[in-house]
C-alpha cells in the first residue's frame, strides 16, 4: 500500500532535524523533540496527578498518573513506557498518548518518566520501569486500581521496555502482568539483520542513523545482543509471558524485527494479535486524532486492551 497521503503531508511539515541525529548532541535533539510533542493538545480526563516513587538505589522515578472519567473502582491498570530511542521523551512529550489511552480503555494510566541514555545507560531504563511497575502493584490501594487487572504497554523504546518489564516479573516472580501491548517496538539491537532498517530507512520519520544513534548512546554500540533485557527477540524461552499484540507500520524502520517478535512469541504459546498498519510510519500513534487510519488502529489496538482485562 502508498504511503498514506495524509502522513506525507505531516512529514513534509516536519523539522527535518530527526533526519540528521548524528549532528546534534542528545540535549539538542531533547529539546526539538519536546518542542514538538509538547504542543500536542490532549484530551481532556478526569485527573492527572504527578507522583515520585522510588526507584533502584533510591532514585527519584516521577510518574504521572491518568484517570478518565467512568473509570471502574478499584480500576485497571496500565503501566505505560514512552519511546525516545531510551533517549529522549519524557512523560510531557507523551501527554497526549496516554490521555487517549485512557479514555478509550477506562484503565488508570501510570506513565512512568524513567532515566535516560546517556547520562544514564542501559540497564537503567529497565531497571526504572520494572521498580515503577511494583510499585504500582504495591501501591493499588492508594492508586485506586486493581492489580489483577494489569497491562504494560509503551511505543518504540517504550515498547521494548514495557516487554522487558513483562520478562523481568516472569525471572523474579512477579507482579502478575496480565497483558502487553508493545506499540512499533524495537525488539533487537542489531540494525544491520532486518532488511526494513534500509528498506524504511530514509524519509520516514525515524531513520537508520537515528537508531544507530539511539543504540550507542544506550548501549554504547550499534550491536549489544548479548543482553535479553536489551535485545528481547534475543531471549531464548518466551514461554510464560503474558498476551500480547504487537503493532508495526508499513514503513518502520523496526517493522522487521517488531514482526518477528510477534511470531517469536506465538511459537513460544503466548497468545498474540499481530499487525501491520498498511501506509503508516513509525510514530503513528502521535498522528492518531488527524489521520484517520492512525485513530482506527489505535482505537481497535485499545478495545484488544479492554477485552484482555476484561
């Protein structure tokens, strides 16, 4: 399927600096991210309230906490991860997303404002969002929100987090997390084995260079396969994770390796949606309330939330 025309318009329009990461330092990038995403208008919910947990050796972890109206009590869930290539974003940049995420699924949404590379590298990111996600389990009470009713979810980096996260509570034996919607994930650290990385890899947003660029300043190298906390696709028994779907985009950088995950977790018997959003790019979500083929996939990737909380 083209490129849908709406999205070439919204690339056309946009600062041409997320071409050309290797000329700015992470500070610089930040702030013309921020710049953008910031002026996104988000819906309006019935509360938002900004907390401070605590995290690994005492670290301040500030999350920002979404409620919509209608909401059960106590509620479900839902633990959310930007993306940023573990670099940039942060809870404001992703604001909207997550306001939307929780109108249209009636769970609390906790979105959780985790370290970043390289001031802090891996594994701090991971690190950070498995403490927020037990502390959400810890602090249900005080939440509002019902712990057997729990999803991770996140987009890009945020989506290789929130599956991280799903891995760490299956090795250390909890919390329960009873779903993950991974949102065009990075699922490995190794651009040169998935042929969309050059097939996707100019003029569509995020670019090859730009994930070079996020992976050395994360991990200090272009290829880090050794770690499965880093590198998902990597680990070699699956089994045991909790439902999950999937969402790529046609015209991703990361489709390749987002689609194999998805089948490396069916095969290894985790029940699993899959799809690939046909004219779409790496960041659609953000694009959901003026493109409407953006909106329908959101919309239909959140009743697949509801239904699995159910």
């Amino acid at each position: 399927m083209p490129l849908n025309p709406l999205i070439q318009e919204i690339l056309a329009a946009l600062s041409t600096d997320f071409d050309h990461a290797e000329g700015l330092t992470p500070e610089q990038f930040r702030a013309v991210y921020n710049e953008q995403r910031t002026a996104i208008q988000g819906e309006e919910v019935a509360s938002v309230e900004n907390l401070t947990f605590t995290g690994p050796d005492g670290v301040d972890l500030p999350v920002r906490v979404f409620t919509p109206d209608g909401a059960d009590d106590p509620a479900p869930v839902t633990v959310y991860y930007h993306g940023g290539g573990w670099v940039i974003g942060s809870v404001e940049t992703h604001d909207a997303e997550c306001r939307a995420l929780a109108n249209r699924t009636r769970t609390v949404v906790v979105s959780v404002d985790y370290r970043l590379a390289p001031e802090h590298p891996y594994p701090a990111a991971p690190d950070d969002c498995y403490a927020a996600v037990c502390h959400v389990v810890a602090r249900a009470d005080e939440l509002g929100v019902d712990p057997d009713r729990l999803a991770v979810a996140g987009d890009s980096a945020g989506g290789n987090l929130a599956t991280v996260v799903a891995l760490m509570a299956r090795d250390r034996g909890g919390p329960t997390i009873g779903y993950q919607m991974l949102i065009y994930p990075c699922c490995d650290i190794d651009p040169d084995r998935w042929p969309s990385m050059t097939e996707n890899g100019t003029g569509y947003l995020l670019t090859e260079s730009t994930v070079r660029w996020f992976y050395r300043h994360y991990v200090g190298a272009e290829r880090f396969v050794d770690e499965p906390y880093a590198a998902p696709i990597r680990v070699t028994d699956l089994s045991g994770l909790p439902p999950a779907q999937v969402v790529t985009a046609e015209f991703d950088p990361l489709r390749d390796e987002g689609a194999a995950y998805a089948r490396a977790l069916a095969g290894a018997g985790v029940e699993t949606h899959y799809e690939c959003a046909s004219g779409l790019v790496h960041g659609f979500w953000g694009f959901a309330d003026v493109v409407p083929a953006a909106g329908a996939v959101r919309d239909a990737a959140c009743a697949r939330l509801v239904a699995a909380l159910a």
